[in-house]
C-alpha cells in the first residue's frame, strides 16, 4: 500500500517512521559520515560550497549562540536561515527563517519528492532534515544561514558545509559513548568543523582542549580566535550571566570576526526579540512568576553546573527541582550536583527515551511523577511565594510543558 504524503502530519509520521531519528531512538539512530549526505545533496542538486554559513559545534551553548546571531542579523534586515535540533512542540521548529518555521508546503513537496526518487535512500532522519534545510534556506535566498551540528563534528552531516566561520562554544563530557571519554578526545572531533583557510571562533579557553583547536587551526591555516579576547561594552550583557553571558560573547564576536557591521540598538531589539526571531525556549526560561518557576534545557554535568549559581542568584527561599533525563543519561552524576537542602523529584517523559519510575527508584529517587505538568501543579501546592521550581534536564522533559499553561 503507499503511503499518502499529501499532509504535513502525514509527511513528520513518515519521516519519524522512516528514518532513524537520534530524538526517537537514541544511539542506534546515530549514522556518523559524510557519505550518505555527500550523496543526497548532490542528487537534490544543492550547491554547499555556495552557502553563506555560520557553522556552530560544541557541548553546551550552540542553541543559544545560534539564537544571538540568527536574532542580531534579522533585526539588522538580513534574511537569516536558522537550523537546529532537536524540536520541542513541532519539527518544523529545526527550520525557521527570521523565525517562521519552515512552510509545511514545502516539508510536503520535498518528502514527496524523496519518496518518489529515492527510494533506496540509507540517510538518517537527521540528514534528511538538514538536507530539507538546506534546499529550503537556497530556495528563499537567505543572506545568511546559522548550522547547528547534531553531534559531535567531524563526522556530523553537517560538516559537509563550507562556511564563512565556524563557532566551537565548549567542549564537556557528554556523549562519550560516540565522542571519546575525555575533554581532549571530544575537543579533537568537535575541532573536525575547523576548515582550511576559514577563521574558526573558540567560545570558551580551557586548559585541557587549547592544544587541540591551536594543533587544528594551524595545520588547516585557519586563523583562530578565542571569544574571551574580544571586549564589548558591558551595557551590551545587561540582565545576561554565567553561561549565557559567555554564549553572548561569543556571538557578538563571531560577527564581529565577520565584519557584520551591527547597529547597537539593533543588538538590543535582537536580546529583546529573541524567542520572536527565533523561537528559543527553555533556556532560564520563566514560565511563572511568585512562585518563580523557570524551565531549562540543561542536560549534563557542565550545563547543570553553570545553571546552579544562576539558581541560587534567583533564589530567596527553597529550591524545589523537577528532574527528567533520558535513559543514557548518567543522572547519578548530576543528582549528587544538586543541593542537600533541595526538594527533589524526578518526572518520566513521553519520549521514549525516558528514564522509568523503576530507573528512578534504582537512583534513590523518592517523589517521582509521571506528567510535567501535572507535577508543576503539585509542587507548586506546596511552595511559598518566595520559594523556586527548577525543571531541568532534558529537551524532553520540557517538551511536555503545555504551551499554554496557567499553572
């Protein structure tokens, strides 16, 4: 029976269904190499070499460094495509230009166009959509576009692109299993988007990686910049700090190292429109007021230490933390992070690569639901209006938030 691809749903169930998905299925979606992708988009006739790209790897941060300089150049009247992953609501969130998610007439007409002449086709969900992108973004004729790698660098489908820059953010312990198991093992494959003759912007200087990205940069003659050695003026970073203070900062140098002349009030229109122009969310995100609750996307050991100073900088009364991770996640690590006096639950979610409530007991996880939503309702019963409820991580978890919660 064929399959009909005449709706937008219909197309996402079948992509989802079709093509391994990272989001879905976790590590035995992961298709490392350029390969398949080399192939896919010389079939669909896209020209790489051709695309005016900002190419962004690292750890933690590229979400949101992507967002600063996606949301900067739109208030500066460029056209700017933006690429990133995972969705929380919708797949048509990994695709936006000036914000607008990518047209779901188009999401139809190129899946069709994939079933009816590819029908062979060994890509992974992740190269698909990044092809999708691609073809979109050259179709509207963006003036830029800003590439988020999947994982890792090197061998991310990605790193087919020949961009104007490429951004390192960070590098941490995360995804040891495919990257390596230590700072300067995952440093050597994110340093794989660091191109011959292409400037390539360091987020972070740490000790243990400096080598790495120096030894890269000079053997491909890029010239190498490290964010912490530009200066910006410090009203630029009002109501910005700790980790996001360091993703601004590498924002603005990235445009800066691309000589993108930007008007100062166009750079607060772009911090202040920024969910507008984007769609970032989850990132310190306030999703209520007295009690203060903020959502986070944080998901690993360097993401939740950055966070917790930001916590305790909000914090005026007790903490409460709704935690959620997936089943690869070592939560253990990140249980002993959190503090001895917080109240402490863990939340399954509907991705099913959630930890379960037997996961969760196995940990010495007490309190545990099973809905977010639900949860923040309970919780909240129980806070005082000085207290603080911090979701945190997981995309997935906060995935489940209910856009339009009164909680």
């Amino acid at each position: 029976m064929t399959q009909d691809l005449s709706t937008y749903q219909a197309c996402t169930d079948w992509l989802f269904a079709r093509f391994p998905a990272y989001q879905q299925l976790g590590a035995s979606a992961y298709k490392p190499g350029l390969e398949r992708v080399e192939h896919l988009l010389s079939a669909l006739q896209i020209q790489v070499q051709s695309i005016p790209s900002i190419h962004i790897a690292g750890t933690n941060g590229k979400g949101s460094t992507s967002a600063y300089i996606a949301s900067i150049l739109t208030e500066q009247s460029f056209k700017v495509g933006l690429f990133t992953s995972p969705h929380i609501y919708d797949f048509s969130e990994r695709i936006r230009i000036n914000g607008s998610c990518i047209e779901q007439d188009f999401v139809i007409a190129f899946c069709q166009k994939i079933k009816a002449n590819f029908t062979d086709l060994d890509a992974s969900f992740f190269e698909l959509t990044f092809a999708m992108a691609l073809a979109y973004f050259e179709a509207q004729n963006c003036d830029f576009i800003i590439i988020e790698t999947g994982l890792g660098g090197r061998l991310d489908a990605t790193n087919i692109l020949q961009p104007k820059l490429s951004v390192i953010t960070n590098i941490s312990l995360d995804h040891q299993e495919f990257l390596g198991n230590n700072l300067p093992a995952i440093a050597a494959e994110k340093a794989g988007i660091i191109k011959s003759n292409t400037p390539v912007l360091i987020g972070e200087k740490q000790p243990e990686t400096l080598d790495v990205f120096q030894t890269s940069a000079e053997t491909l003659n890029a010239q190498i910049y490290f964010s912490e050695d530009f200066d910006f003026p410090s009203s630029y970073f009002e109501n910005f700090s700790g980790y996001q203070f360091k993703n601004l900062r590498t924002a603005f140098a990235a445009l800066k190292i691309l000589q993108i002349q930007v008007d100062p009030s166009m750079i607060s229109r772009g911090l202040r429109h920024l969910k507008k122009n984007t769609g970032l969310f989850g990132r310190f995100e306030k999703i209520h007021e007295n009690p203060l609750v903020l959502a986070d996307v944080s998901h690993n050991i360097d993401g939740i230490k950055a966070t917790l100073p930001m916590i305790k900088q909000q914090l005026q009364g007790k903490l409460f933390i709704l935690y959620g991770a997936a089943k690869d996640k070592d939560a253990a690590e990140i249980l002993a992070l959190f503090p001895d006096n917080a109240t402490l639950a863990a939340c399954t979610f509907s991705n099913p690569r959630s930890k379960t409530i037997v996961d969760w007991q196995s940990l010495g996880v007490n309190e545990i639901y099973t809905d977010v939503n639900m949860a923040i309702k309970e919780i909240m019963a129980q806070m005082h209006q000085n207290d603080l409820l911090w979701i945190t991580g997981s995309f997935f978890l906060i995935a489940d938030l209910e856009k339009e919660s009164d909680f």
